[in-house]
C-alpha cells in the first residue's frame, strides 16, 4: 500500500501532471477536504473536485503549509 502524506486545508501540493491552462502550472491549493477534495490551480484559479483516491494517486508531493487561501494577483 502508497504511503499517503498527511494533507490538511490551504495546504499547497504538487501534483504529477500540469494544469492544462496556459501557465502550466503543477502547484494546487487544497480549498477541500473529506471524501472529496477540492484544490485550486494557483496559476489560473480554476477549481476541480477529486475523490481521495484520484488524488492519492496523482498527488506528488505537499509543497508547503498555509493557514489562509492564497490570493491570486490580477492582471
């Protein structure tokens, strides 16, 4: 069985494969946490949901921890 970092709310992960939008970014905010999992794409802001196990399976690693949800810059 993979052992499974521990994820907690705001946390910033890395995951496997890049965020389709135009930065390509690999680095998510989780905004969720219970059976599902929400994390939003720091470059682009999109949110998408996961279930835990998709996201076991796709998560790399936790990048780092927050307390707050990170705001984006405007252009």
């Amino acid at each position: 069985m993979v052992e499974v970092p521990p994820i907690a709310l705001y946390d910033v992960v890395m995951m496997k494969k890049e965020h389709p939008c135009e930065k390509r970014s690999r680095l998510f905010q989780i905004v969720r946490v219970g059976a599902d999992i929400k994390i939003r794409c720091l470059a682009c802001g999109r949110v998408m949901m996961l279930s835990r196990d998709n996201f076991n399976s796709k998560l790399k690693k936790v990048v780092s921890h927050h307390e707050n949800i990170i705001e984006l810059g405007t252009k």
